[in-house]
C-alpha cells in the first residue's frame, strides 16, 4: 500500500506527534507513506474565494496525480477540503472551468482526467487495512485503558463526501479502530460535539467553552481521549493546559492522535511516537500501557 | 408509406430548451417522411388543422406528433387521425416535453432528435389495428388489510365486485387498530375501524385471505392469475370459542406485535380483542408442539397439523394498499433506541392504550415516575443522510396528539418537543396546535444531537449546543 501523505500547515508546525506517530505506525503496518511536495489544502480561504481554495487544492491533488497516488490526508479538515474538491471538479463543470483557468493563467496548470482518491488517514486505517488485520498485529493489547474517543467534524462530514463509510451522526469506525488495538472505547454524551476549534479566532470565549465542557464530562472517567484531527488536538491538548493555568484546577485528561495509542498497541517505542510534543502528561497511559 | 412529422414549440414549454426547427431539419429527409413541420400548440384548432390538412393533401397514412406526454393529449390525437380516415393506431406520440424539454437544460435538442428518430422507426412499423370487445374478469384483488385495504374492498363490494383481501397478519386492521384516538378530533380509533372491519367479515362480495402474502402475479389488466401463500393458522376460525383456554395452559411467551412488543403474548394468542377473523391463531415459529392447547380446546378447533396453503386467484384488477412501516432503527443510532428509556411513537400509543386510560401512571423499568418526556420529530424524515429525504406528514400532528392525551391523563407530565417545523397542514391541526401550548407543551426548534438517561426522566435529550440543557 502506497500513498501520497497529505500533512496539512498545522501538523508540521504545531502537531508534529501526529505526524510522527503516523509515519512510525503506517512503516510497522507496511504501508508507505510517499511525500508530495504539498502546499496548503487552500481550507482557510474557502469562506472568503471558494474558486481561489479549489484551485490550491486542485494544485496538490495534481502532484499526487502526477505519481500516481491516492492521497491520505492526516488533517480531518484537509481531507474534507481535498475531497470537496474532487467532487466539485467533477459534477460543476463551470466551477471546473473557472478553477483550470486560474491555475493557468497563475501556474500554467491544468488538472483534469483520472482523478486521485481522496481519504482521511483513519478511514485508511478502517477500510484499506482493516480492523482485524490491525488487531492480528497488535504486540501489546491495551486491554484496561479506557478510551474516550473525539472523531470531530470534518471526518465523515459531509455525508455526501464520505461515501457513506461511517453514519455520519453516529459515527463507530474511530471506536472500532480503538477497539482494535485491546482498550475499550465508551459511550459518553456529547461525542459529537464539536471543539470549538473552529470559533478560535472569532471568539475565543467560547471556543474554550465547548472544550472545557467536553473536558470536565471526561474529567476522571477516562484514562486518555482519543481524536485524529490537528485543530481538535490543539484544543483538548494545548488549551487544557492553558484553562488548567487559568483556572487552577487539572483536568487530567491525556489527548493522543490514534497513531500514538496504535503505536503502543503494535509495540512501538514511546520515543518515536512523539509523546513528548503532548502538552498534557500521558505517564498515567504509558504506565497502564506497560510502557 | 406515408408518413407526416409534427413538432410542436409548446409555447416554449419545448422550443425553451429544445431547437425544434433543428429537430424538423435532422428527420425531413429521412426515408418515408412526406412532411416534417413545427407549430405552436399543436393540440390548439389551428394546430390540428395542420395535421388534418397533410394527411389530406399528402395522403399520409402515419402520423407521428413530438409535443407532450400521451398521457395529455394521444386519445384527442387519435380521434382527429381517425376522422380524417387514418387507423388510429397508426399515430406515434412522441413525448419531448416531460421526459425532455422540462428536465434538461443541456443536450435537449439532441435527445429530442433521438426520440423522434426512434418514434419514426416505430412509425413504419405500425400495423393498422382493429378494435375488439373482450370479456374481462371484474373481481379484485387487494392487498392489504389496513383502513385503506379495508375501505377499498367495501366501496368495491358496495358496488357489486367481487373483492379478494389479502393480509399478511391474522387479523386484518393494519396500523390504525393500534392507534388510541385520531388527530385532531380525538375521535376513538377502534370505534371508527372496528365496525368496518366486522362488515369485511360478513360481506358476502369479499373474501378474506389473513396470514397470507401475494407471491406472484402474472397476466395483465382484466387478466391476472395471482398466487397467495397462506400461513397455517392452527385453529379453524369456525370453531374456535375465544375462551382463551389455550392460551392459558400454552407454555410459551413471545413479544407480542400488536403491542409494539411491549407487552409479551403466548405462542397461541388471539391478535387483539376486535380481531378480524375473530379467532385464535398458532405462532408455528414459537410453537413448541406441546399439545397443551389441543387437549385444553373445548371445540377441538386446534390443529398442530395445519399446513399452508398455496392459492391461485383470477383477477382482473390489483389494488396495493400495503401500508407503512417504521423506519430501522439501526439507522437512528445516535438516538439510542436500544435504551429502554427511548420508545417510538406506536409503542406510546399502546402505553396510552394500555397504561393511561386503565388509570395508571407512566414508570421507568425501576419503577420510578416518569415526569418529563421529549419528543423528537423528523427521526429519520427529511435527513436523506441517514433516513428520508421526505416528510411523513402526519408526525406533527400525531405527536400533538399524543401530547395533549397525555397532558389530559398525567398532568404533572412535562413534555417537550423537538421540531424542525410544525407542518400542521389540514383542517383543524392550527387549532390542536394552539390547544397544545395552551395546555403547557413546551415547544424547542431544533433537532437535538445526542440523548442521556436522567434519574428522574424517561430520557433526557440534550441539544447540541454547548451550556444547554434541558
């Protein structure tokens, strides 16, 4: 299994456990993970120039193209951007014929023909490799860490783009991966609600909010929380911290990326699973690991 | 051969999308065709002159008209071919406006050009038809024994056919013999069905087929032969007391169906007490064959042995009236019906049925009083991520409904309910609406994301929205 990794801006300069822990993962799997040379998925801008964004993302999904490879993106906004893209391309021909003339006019590019897929890290995990071949491949179960998982927004939303892989407002497949690796996954009120990631720069107030209070229901029911997506590990992770400053008090909830608690799982040493990027200490997982 | 080609503009209806004058130019020269013209409306007098003059003037013995649907206009066509001395049958009615024109916006002219390529070859290969008078078989069939199989098959006996019912359950009655009362009368349910449902039983123009399924159907209008599988009931509906004297000793207990499994039955069980035919029947899935209940039957109406039954039915006509079903709860994980505290609204009828008017309060599994219950409406409907793109239609209204019965038994009830819009369409709903917030059912716009148990509730719904709850 070969595919063209997409990191994103975030992970590389902010997460870069979870880039770490998913190159060290995906090599013990056997799937290779082949750089690109990518820019920005274009995301950001996609409220302000819907054209200008696809045409960044049009751009990246041209050089995994070019080499002829799927693309994996690790960065659950990424993914959705990418794969939006692909499918906006395809069924609006007038967007299509606006996005190729910018890339010419600005690059001497044009995208078309047979189009790359487009998936987010995990559902590789989930579908390409398969629950049961990661469990076979599991070293050192993980039986007894309890594990609340954060599958965020963008990762099978919109329903339209995530073909139907996972229910889009129930969604089991990052439970069932989890499950994979011997921890137990469980049920928790408000699974779906969202980081507050996306609010950060408008209002900052509330964003720390919607974290804080998925936050305090976890607080002391669960060993770590589990979440595949940059801006959602910036929230959970960083900015417990910084509340816990601000307001006295620990809330005690350890964040890893799924790669992090796969890599245990499958017998990685903790130094190439970037445990030391986490802001939150996860001593307490690596001692129920048996690290 | 002669053949004549009439494209009409529609107004625009068809030459808004299709170019009709493109059309005309790319079938005139065809092989056969005397005449090729466009004109607007072409079902207008003017119109129809034209089509009368060609086949004057030209002699033409086909005529192919591309405008509407046949459903519109072939019959009108017809007769015009035909009082201008033409067979009837010889008229070609190619449909370029609905499955055309309206819906596409691109590539409609060359659909357009096929369609009328292809009704062309249609054309020539027309042979003149002679009208003839058959006898046709007049009895029907219909399947389904709801309020709406039921009512087709009385306005049918009414009028002197001879109707075949056929119902997959042992009792005909459907869905509406589990509701309590209707909206937005409160009128009683079983009051309004029952009696019709007896009427089924002794209308000498019907035939009832319970515990039976339509397994094939051959043949065609005024001509069918359909085969219908019947169950084994066990118990000759002739004989049989409703003692209840087998059920009594019968050892087995199953979730029962009319119940919406709330309540369990016995392998032998009468479906519900208005039953149609009015007998007890055998769950040969559930049996264990003990014969407790053959020994028991003072009428020896049981019988282990029973077999099923393939029959053969001559039909002239088919009337489906199959009904509805819920929709899989699978699909609505995120609302968590697998909770005991997380019913759906036909198993609240039959808590209303059951519970309230015996006078009883509504209670958790621990035997706690129920104070607050939500309502979630649209579960499933309108979502065509996860259900249906449509709307039922009749949630709000029946959900009003139940709200306001239980207000009227348990008025320390607090009911909630979630809504995305209140389509309260049909006359009197306004009113029944209003009745509902009068009498203090609280109203919340909005679908809730994600549900947890409360100690002193049913089930406590949560909003999506951080901070809030109720």
């Amino acid at each position: 299994m070969r595919y063209a990794v997409f990191l994103g801006c975030t992970i590389p300069s902010r997460q870069m456990n979870y880039e770490q822990s998913a190159r060290a993962v995906s090599e013990a799997l056997g799937i290779e993970l082949v750089d690109a040379d990518f820019g920005c998925c274009g995301f950001p801008i996609e409220p302000i120039d819907e054209v200008k964004a696809l045409s960044m993302a049009a751009m990246n999904l041209k050089k995994a193209q070019e080499k002829g490879l799927d693309v994996v993106a690790l960065c659950s906004a990424c993914g959705e951007m990418l794969a939006k893209a692909e499918e906006t391309l395809e069924k609006d021909e007038s967007t299509a014929k606006n996005v190729n003339r910018l890339l010419s006019k600005q690059l001497g590019l044009e995208y078309s023909g047979e189009r790359p897929r487009v998936i987010h890290f995990a559902r590789m995990l989930y579908e390409d490799v398969g629950t049961e071949r990661i469990r076979s491949m599991v070293k050192r179960p993980l039986g007894g860490l309890k594990i609340a998982t954060h599958p965020g927004c963008h990762y099978v939303r919109p329903s339209t783009l995530s073909g139907g892989f996972d229910d889009p407002e129930f969604p089991h497949s990052l439970d069932e991966l989890v499950e994979a690796t011997g921890a137990e996954a469980v049920d928790y009120v408000g699974k779906e609600d969202c980081c507050g990631g996306g609010i950060l720069a408008v209002r900052e107030d509330v964003a720390k909010a919607m974290t804080r209070k998925k936050l305090e229901t976890l607080s002391g029911k669960v060993d770590a929380m589990v979440l595949i997506c940059p801006f959602c590990g910036i929230m959970y992770d960083r900015y417990q911290k910084l509340m816990g400053a601000e307001m006295e008090k620990e809330f005690g909830v350890p964040v890893l990326y799924y790669p992090q608690l796969l890599g245990l799982a499958l017998g990685i040493d903790p130094e190439e699973l970037g445990f030391d990027v986490n802001s939150v200490s996860v001593d307490g997982v690596l001692e129920k690991a048996g690290v | 051969m002669a053949l004549g080609v009439f494209i009409c503009r529609c107004g625009g209806n068809i030459s808004g999308t299709v170019n009709c004058e493109e059309v005309r130019d790319a079938v005139k020269d065809m092989e056969r065709v005397t005449t090729a013209q466009v004109t607007d409306f072409l079902c207008s007098k003017p119109g129809l002159q034209v089509i009368r003059n060609a086949i004057q003037r030209r002699k033409l013995d086909r005529v192919l008209v591309a405008c509407c649907s046949p459903h519109m206009h072939e019959r009108m066509f017809q007769n015009v071919v035909e009082e201008e001395g033409m067979n009837r049958y010889q008229l070609v009615h190619v449909n370029v406006r609905e499955q055309c024109s309206w819906i596409h916006e691109k590539g409609a002219t060359e659909k357009a050009v096929n369609l009328v390529k292809g009704g062309i070859r249609r054309a020539l290969a027309l042979d003149p038809l002679e009208e003839k008078e058959v006898e046709l078989c007049r009895d029907v069939l219909v399947i389904g024994g709801g309020v709406a199989g039921i009512t087709a098959a009385l306005q049918l006996s009414e009028g002197g056919f001879k109707v075949n019912l056929v119902e997959r359950n042992p009792s005909i009655g459907g869905r509406m013999a589990q509701l309590s009362k209707t909206f937005p009368t409160l009128d009683c349910s079983p009051c309004i069905l029952s009696p019709r449902m007896a009427e089924v039983g002794n209308d000498k123009n019907i035939t009832l087929y319970t515990g039976a399924e339509v397994v094939d159907l051959t043949g065609g209008p005024g001509n069918y032969k359909a085969l219908v599988k019947q169950k084994a009931r066990g118990v000759d509906i002739d004989k049989c007391l409703k003692c209840a004297r087998c059920s009594t000793v019968c050892p087995t207990e199953v979730p029962n169906e009319f119940e919406e499994g709330l309540y369990p039955r016995k392998a032998i069980y009468l479906p519900f007490p208005q039953a149609v035919p009015s007998a007890y029947v055998i769950d040969f899935e559930n049996c264990q064959r003990c014969g407790n209940c053959v020994e028991a039957c003072p009428a020896k109406a049981v019988n282990l042995d029973d077999e099923d039954k393939m029959i053969e039915l001559d039909i002239g006509s088919v009337i489906v009236a199959t009904g509805f079903d819920l929709i899989d709860e699978e699909k609505l994980r995120s609302y968590r019906p697998e909770h005991p505290g997380v019913v759906n609204a036909l198993q609240v009828e039959r808590l209303i049925e059951n519970e309230l008017t015996e006078g009883k309060v509504l209670t958790t599994k621990d035997g706690d009083r129920i104070k607050s219950i939500a309502y979630v409406l649209c579960a499933g409907s309108r979502d065509p991520h996860r259900g249906v793109s449509y709307c039922s239609a009749v949630c709000c209204p029946y959900t009003i409904k139940q709200a306001v019965l239980l207000k009227k038994y348990l008025p320390y009830l607090k009911i909630y309910i979630y809504y995305t819009d209140m389509r309260m369409i049909g006359r009197g709903f306004e009113d029944f609406y209003r009745e509902a917030r009068e009498k203090g059912v609280f109203f919340i716009h909005g679908r809730p994301g994600d549900q947890e148990r409360g100690r002193a509730r049913g089930a406590l719904v949560r909003d999506g929205a951080p901070g809030w709850r109720r």
